[in-house]
C-alpha cells in the first residue's frame, strides 16, 4: 500500500501518492491490475484486527484529514473499504492512457476503461484477502494474450501462490514476480524459482527412497 507522505487529505493523497504511481507502472506494460483486500463481515477476523492496535474509525471523503497513525487507521475494515472505493473512483477518473488498460475491483464491481471482455469472471470471486485473487487476474490476463504479467507483492504467501500458477499456464506466458521490501524491489522469473523448488522437491523424494 502507497503510504500517504506528505498528503493532508484523501484528495491529496489520490492525487499525489497513488495515482502517479499507478500512471508510472504503465511505461512498461499495457494493462494494470488493482486488487484490494475485501471486507466478507468475518466477526472473528475483525476481532482480532482490533485488538492489533487502537481503533481508528474515518470516513473516506476527498477533505477528510489524512489520519496521524495510518497503520492504525487501516485495521478498521470499514476504512479500508471505503478508502479502496474511493481511490479506485479516483483512479479511473484520472485514467487518460491510450491504447491501454485499467482493471480494478471495487468491492462486486469491476471498473475497467476500456471496456475488459469477460470482466465478470472477476467479479465472481468472493476471495477476502487480495493475494489469493491477483493469481485469478493472472490467469485473466493470460486468457487475453498478455505473455508477460509482472505480479508486485509485499507478502511471501503471494510468492507461493504466484509459483504454483506457473505449470497451470501456457508455456508462451512469462510471469515475474516483484517482491516489493521497505527500499528495494527484487524481480524474479518465477519459471525459474518454479524449476528450483521442483529440483529440491525431486532430490528430496530421492532421499526419502534411499
């Protein structure tokens, strides 16, 4: 998640943080997907979100305040749900590139410009958490003849995923993990990462026959 620095409102902050850096990823591709996580109402998820630090209850509006403590502020799903809304609504309406797409899931709605041909397929999906649903818009992408799909990720657990999708995909589609940390970003082609757990794998079932 783009962190708000210097921003003093939601507006600022679409403006400022997220929408430049969405624009940014488009000089190397023709499509971009944002996935949010969704809030299912899971009573004990929330539970135990709320007890990860003070409650921080805000309504996302373009004039409202960016809040101080913003690890706080996110573990609020109410607040992750409309703040997701909202840049996604800001997102689109700043969206001017030619000859390319933007994909974005707002809650059950698919918000695409142009137009994205089996969009619904996506909207089908009723995954809480993101990373288990970005490897869903890899496989869209792939059945829209995209052959390289860059998937950035701040969690291991969407490296995991993100392998396992390789043998299900056509040989011709090239997927690259970016695995974003605090100053860095390290890029790998996950066929590669795919062929080294697969060798460990082997060579461990070998030593288990001996």
């Amino acid at each position: 998640m783009v962190r708000p620095s210097g921003a003093k409102n939601f507006a600022e902050y679409a403006a400022e943080s997220l929408i430049p850096y969405v624009s940014s990823k488009f000089r190397n591709t023709s499509r971009v997907d944002v996935v949010w996580d969704r809030d299912l109402n899971d009573l004990l998820k929330n539970t135990a979100r709320a007890k990860r630090g003070k409650v921080v209850r805000r309504r996302v509006v373009a004039e409202t305040a960016i809040p101080r403590n913003w690890h706080d502020f996110l573990l609020v799903d109410e607040n992750n749900t409309e703040l997701f809304s909202f840049l996604s609504h800001a997102l689109m309406e700043s969206f001017e590139q030619e000859n390319e797409q933007l994909v974005i899931i707002d809650g059950e709605l698919v918000l695409c410009q142009p137009p994205l041909e089996d969009s619904l397929s996506l909207a089908s999906c009723n995954h809480e958490e993101a990373f288990t649903r970005i490897m869903l818009h890899v496989a869209h992408a792939a059945s829209q003849d995209h052959d390289k799909i860059l998937v950035r990720a701040m969690d291991t657990v969407v490296v995991i995923l993100a392998i396992s999708t390789v043998p299900v995909l056509s040989p011709e589609t090239e997927i690259w993990l970016a695995f974003e940390l605090e100053r860095s970003t390290d890029t790998w082609p996950l066929i590669q990462c795919y062929r080294v757990l697969d060798q460990i794998d082997l060579l461990h079932c070998r030593c288990s026959m001996r």
